[in-house]
C-alpha cells in the first residue's frame, strides 16, 4: 500500500507509544475516514453587522461516523499529531472551493492548522487547489491562528505568496495569544477574528461585562486604526450582536445568525 503524504503511518507507529487506546481507536479510524467520505463540511454565515446580510461563510468539518456525529476539537488534535491534517487540510480547501466555483456559496472561509502552514509547499498546493476547482481567489480566505505566525520571517513570506494568489486572510482567535496589532500591521492579514471568549460577556452589566466591553471597543478601535476589518465571533443573542454593532465592528458570526450546517440541507431549502 502507498505510503500516504505526511508521512501518517511513520509518526503512526511513534504515536502508538503515546496514545490511550482509544486514541488508538479513533486514529485508526481518521485514517479510514478520508477513504471512505466520512468527512464533510458544515458552513456557518458571516454576517455584515450593519445590513445583516450574509458576506461568507465558514467551512467547519465534521467527521460523520457510522455510529454519530465527531466534533473537530475531538478528532483535530490526533489529525495534527499524526500528520492526517495534511491531506485533510487540502480535502478541506478543494471541498470548500469546488463550493464556491459552483456557486453554492458566495465567499468561504477556510480554517489552516498551523502544521500545514508550516509545510514549505504549502503555498503550491493552495495555488494548485485554486488552479483546478476553478475558483475566484478573492472569494477564498485563509483563517490562520497565532500559533502560524511565530517565525515572523518565513510567515511573512508565505503570508505574501498567499496574497499574491489573490487570497484573503485572516487572524484566527484573536486575543487569545501574545501577537500585538502593530507585528500584524506588516503583514497582509485583512481581517481579524475577536475570540468568543471575548464577545460572550459585552452585553452584561457586570464589572466583568463593561470590562469585555471596554477591551472589545479598543481592539476594534485598534484594527480599524491599522486598516483591518474584524469579525466577532460567537455571537449568541441579539443583545450581544447590538452592542457588538454599535462598537464597530464590522461582521458578526455566532449561532444568533445561524450553526453551521451542510450544503446539502440549504440546497434542499432553497425553493
Ligand atoms: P474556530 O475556527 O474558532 O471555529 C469556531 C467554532 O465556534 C466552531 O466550532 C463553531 O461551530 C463554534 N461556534 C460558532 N458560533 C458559535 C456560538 O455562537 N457559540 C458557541 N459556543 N460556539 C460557536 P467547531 O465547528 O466545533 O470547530 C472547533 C474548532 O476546530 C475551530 O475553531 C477550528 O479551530 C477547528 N476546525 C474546524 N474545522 C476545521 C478545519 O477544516 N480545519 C482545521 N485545521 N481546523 C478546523
Ligand atoms: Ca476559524
Ligand atoms: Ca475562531
Ligand atoms: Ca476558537
């Protein structure tokens, strides 16, 4: 049997030392899953904050097992560790693209683990991947976290390359770690992603609340500052969404404005 890319069967025997049995289980069964389809894309809306009317969606996998439904933050994990992300990372951005091409979707957003980022062909295979699905680049972006941007030479460069595609980008989970505004002002990251640790308490009256609230105005305040548009993340209640709204910022994601949810089951809703 062909050894797959990233070298999965490798890190496999390695990890077998590492992992409970049931890592063992599920890794085993990561494996099968891309073989036989197991996985597909849910996509939550993007909504302009202003108009609330859907600017893109985000693609969030699913791993659909015989047995029940497999969130990403159970199975994502053993993918990195393995090397499994690799092939699912570009399972993900085909997925996701031949959407777009097809015109299922307007724009996508497609999260990129920090292991595929780091791979030097990474760049060449999203080129190749925008190549064959056909897709308009600029209806494509990239959300990346902190956790790819610690080498700030070489993530400049692939950040460029990416760029020069005509892709989108976007920081991921701001907030949550130590990268400062002013690095990310020399990068060509369009779009920031407030975390929902930060968004759920806006709305409450608790020193707690005006406290969130304070910090969400002054990240808003700051990217606008330095050209970016930003994105609130998990935006649950309509209270959330106004104060959000009236702070600035310029979209809003949550499931206030819709859970993710496959393709197949918004095709069938359309008239
Ligand atoms: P993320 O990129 O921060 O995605 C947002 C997560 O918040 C998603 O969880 C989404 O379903 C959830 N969410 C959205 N709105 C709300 C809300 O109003 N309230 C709450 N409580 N949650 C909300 P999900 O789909 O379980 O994904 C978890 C994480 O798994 C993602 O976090 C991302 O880091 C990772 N992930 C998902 N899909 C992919 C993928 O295709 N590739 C990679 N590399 N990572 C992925
Ligand atoms: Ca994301
Ligand atoms: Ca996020
Ligand atoms: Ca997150």
């Amino acid at each position: 049997r062909a050894k797959r890319a990233g070298g999965g069967h490798t890190f496999f025997n390695v990890l077998r030392d590492q992992h409970t049995s049931a890592e063992m289980e599920m890794l085993t069964g990561l494996h099968h899953a891309l073989e036989r389809g197991e996985f597909q894309l849910y996509y939550q809306p993007i909504v302009d904050a202003r108009s609330r009317t859907t600017a893109a969606h985000e693609a969030l996998i699913r791993w659909l097992r015989p047995d029940g439904l497999v969130n990403p933050m159970a199975f994502i994990p053993l993918a990195e560790a393995s090397g499994l992300i690799l092939p699912l990372g570009r399972w993900v951005l085909r997925e996701a693209c031949t959407a777009v091409a097809r015109r299922h979707l307007k724009r996508v957003s497609v999260n990129v683990s920090p292991l595929e980022f780091g791979q030097p062909d990474f760049a060449a295979h999203v080129e190749q991947i925008i190549q064959e699905t056909g897709v308009e680049p600029r209806r494509v972006l990239l959300e990346v976290t902190e956790n790819s941007l610690l080498d700030p030479v070489r993530s400049s460069e692939v950040l460029q390359a990416l760029s020069g595609l005509g892709l989108r980008l976007a920081l991921d989970d701001f907030g949550t770690g130590y990268s400062s505004l002013s690095a990310l002002a020399g990068l060509p990251v369009e779009i920031l992603k407030i975390d929902r640790s930060f968004t759920r308490q806006v709305h409450e009256q608790s020193r707690e609340g005006q406290r969130a609230k304070e910090l969400v105005r002054a990240m808003i305040a700051l990217a606008h500052a330095f050209g970016l548009t930003t994105v609130a993340e998990g935006v649950e209640t309509a209270e959330q969404a106004e104060v959000l709204e009236a702070l600035g910022c310029t979209y809003l994601q949550g499931y206030w404005f819709g859970r993710p949810t496959p393709l197949r089951a918004r095709d069938a809703a359309a008239p």
